[in-house]
C-alpha cells in the first residue's frame, strides 16, 4: 500500500482470524459479512461499517481525522 501513498497499513484477513474476533463470520464459518473497521491509534475502533464501503471515502475520513 505504500506505493498507492497511504500513510497506515490496511489488512486482509486472508486467515478470517479477524474476522472471528470481530464476530462477522456467517453461519459454520463459511462466508464472511464484508466489513470495515478503522481503528484509531489505540487500537480502538474509530469508525465501523458492514458492506464493502466506499473505500476512497474511507481514506479521506482516515486522512481527516489525522490532521
């Protein structure tokens, strides 16, 4: 992500390990409801969301709120 110019790491959870934790897997484990956290500095949740969201609306609230 360096490369596109974003100043915070994104995630894929590719192992559903967060998505677990997060309680967004769906019945038996097999799909995951798409979602969006933002966590702030702290590791709290800053802004949350199901559905895939509007990912360059996402990055201007993360640049933002980092001003």
């Amino acid at each position: 992500m360096r490369k596109q110019g974003y100043g915070f790491p994104i995630l894929a959870d590719v192992d559903k390990s967060v998505s677990k934790a997060f309680g967004v897997m769906r019945s038996r484990g097999l799909m995951v409801i798409r979602s969006v956290y933002v966590l702030d500095p702290d590791s709290r949740v800053f802004h949350a969301e199901r559905g895939q969201g509007d990912f360059e609306a996402i990055v201007k609230m993360i640049r933002e709120a980092s001003t």
